[in-house]
C-alpha cells in the first residue's frame, strides 16, 4: 500500500514473488484496489476526480510494470458490492468496469477477478455477487473469474447450503476461485472434519478452478483459531494432516501398471488436471513426459529397440 504518496516498496512484495516462482509456486495478485474506505490511503481522499483517476491509472501501470509476468491472477477491485469510495471519488458508477480494462489493455494474458465476501458464508452477497459478474461478463467485460472468500466462523457447516450458493454463482457462467479459505476452531478435530468436507465439495463442483488458504502457520495468521500448523516447526495439526491428505493422496491420481510385450492397453480414470506419465523398464527410467488433461484422451506410446536397449520413439495425445 501507499500510505504516502509517493513512497511504495515494490521490492518486498516481488522478491515474495520471485522466491515463490522459483519453487513452481504460482501466485496471484491480491489486489490492485480495494474498494473500502478504510483501505484507501488518506491522501488519495481529498482529490478531484481528475487528480484521482490519474494516480489511479499511475497505479495501475506502475504495478504491473513491476509484475508482468509474473502473476496468473488479478483481484481487480476487492468486495467492491459493500462499499463505492471510488466511484465516490471518480463520480463514476463505471470505474470498476473501467479498470479490468485498464489492466486488460497492459497484461491481457492475466486473469481479472471480482473478490468477494459473504457469498458461500452466508446469503447476504451471493444472489447480488452472481448478478454482477454475469453483468460484467454480458457487458464485454475481461472478466476471467469470480473469486470467493471463504471465511468460516466454526466447523458447523450445512454443506446442502454451501452447495446451493456455489450453484447460484456458477449461474454467471463464469469459473470460481475460492481464494481466502479459513476454518474457524478450537477444536483441530473438528476443523479437520470441516476441511475434509469442504475441500472435498469444492474439489467436485464443476465450476470452481482453484482453492487458496488464508493463511495457515499460527504464528502468521491473524487468529491462531485457524490455524493448521503450530509452532517453530511449523507442525500440523489435525486439520493440517488432513489437508496433506487430501492434497498429496486423495485428490491426486498415483496408477502404477506392469506391461509385457506389445499392444498393451490400460483403461484408467485420473483427475483432471497436470500429470507426469513416467516409463520404467526394470525400475530405470526411461522417458518422463508431462500432460494436462481437461477431457477424456488417449495416449499412444511407441517403443523401439530390444532387451536392455529400449526407448521411445513418440508418445501421441488424441
């Protein structure tokens, strides 16, 4: 943030960026404006609309300027259904259409997002979320997907509810993000059981893309309630453990299948998703070959040679 004009710190925040890419991290940015009065810099208050839709069009290519390339995601202008400082400032009911145009026009491989509050946590947002990004998406808006938050207050969770207004967003016919997920509890047991409940609900609904926590080490959250990891060894706890599972085991596809001979064939279910299809022959590697599934596909793997001297030759996708 710009708390004084003038003075911003790129540098923490792109060296984050750099550390997590060169670990195949991929990092979204959160965000380019916040459309809340607490959250606007004071100095930015007392502007002419003129003034403001200048420093706002400077920050907008300022920070990009520093982070193209390295971002898959924009939240473009953040729980903007629950407050309007900048349209207040701007005199435009517009601006926030205008700036998913604005940083659309520099990185038009980045994917805006509306972020949004009180849509899966309760039913205040989520008919009024819905409507605004089908309006967006109607209006030729580049728009790329609805980001939800999901800010749990307990492990009491209705998921035929939860279901219900996923169902409700998805009717934008836009994807969904949930991108501050947090379960607050005591109880690492029971967290772990809401967790496992809802990741495995969100994992299912055809429409959401990608989950992100909100944080999850108790000593860098904002409540150690929600917490999935504990102490200077950063330890999970139950509702950790459980997100290990679901992540490195149960939602991942690990198939390992023995052939002899020619023309085999194997007819197996995966995840959809990035995958490594590996070759061995007596334990040896030898060929790696990664692959993306989005749909049903198969793939033909052709091998030359003899004995100890095998390699292959091509691997078709169709």
């Amino acid at each position: 943030m710009e708390w004084t004009k003038g003075h911003i710190n790129y540098n923490k925040g792109m060296d984050a960026v750099k550390k997590l890419r060169a670990h195949g991290i991929k990092v979204r940015g959160h965000n380019m404006f916040w459309d809340d009065p607490n959250h606007i810099p004071e100095w930015l208050k007392g502007m002419s609309s003129s003034q403001a839709l200048q420093l706002m069009h400077k920050r907008v290519n300022d920070m990009v300027s520093h982070s193209k390339g390295t971002l898959e995601h924009w939240d473009v202008n953040n729980e903007n259904l629950h407050a309007h400082p900048f349209e207040d400032l701007t005199h435009d009911p517009h601006i926030t259409q205008k700036m998913f145009d604005w940083i659309h026009a520099l990185e038009p491989n980045n994917k805006l997002f509306l972020n949004e509050y009180n849509v899966i946590t309760s039913s205040y947002s989520t008919t009024p979320f819905k409507s605004l990004g089908k309006r967006y998406k109607d209006s030729g808006v580049p728009i790329s997907g609805m980001g939800i938050q999901g800010h749990f207050g307990s492990s009491n969770i209705n998921l035929d509810v939860l279901k219900y207004r996923l169902d409700k967003v998805a009717e934008a016919g836009l994807p969904i993000w949930i991108t501050e997920l947090t379960f607050k509890d005591p109880n690492e047991n029971n967290k772990a059981t809401a967790l496992d409940n809802v990741m495995t609900m969100f994992f299912s609904h055809p429409a959401i893309d990608g989950v992100l926590l909100w944080g999850f080490w108790e000593n860098a959250i904002y409540d150690k309630q929600l917490s999935l990891a504990t102490g200077s060894n950063v330890t999970p706890n139950a509702a950790g453990r459980k997100w290990i599972e679901l992540f490195h085991q149960r939602f991942r596809t690990n198939e390992s299948h023995n052939f002899h001979g020619s023309n085999h064939r194997v007819d197996t279910r995966v995840f959809y998703g990035e995958h490594q299809l590996i070759l061995k022959q007596n334990g040896k590697t030898i060929h790696t070959e990664n692959v993306s599934f989005t749909q049903a596909r198969t793939a033909t793997i052709h091998l030359q040679g003899t004995g100890q001297n095998i390699h292959v030759s091509n691997v078709a996708f169709g």
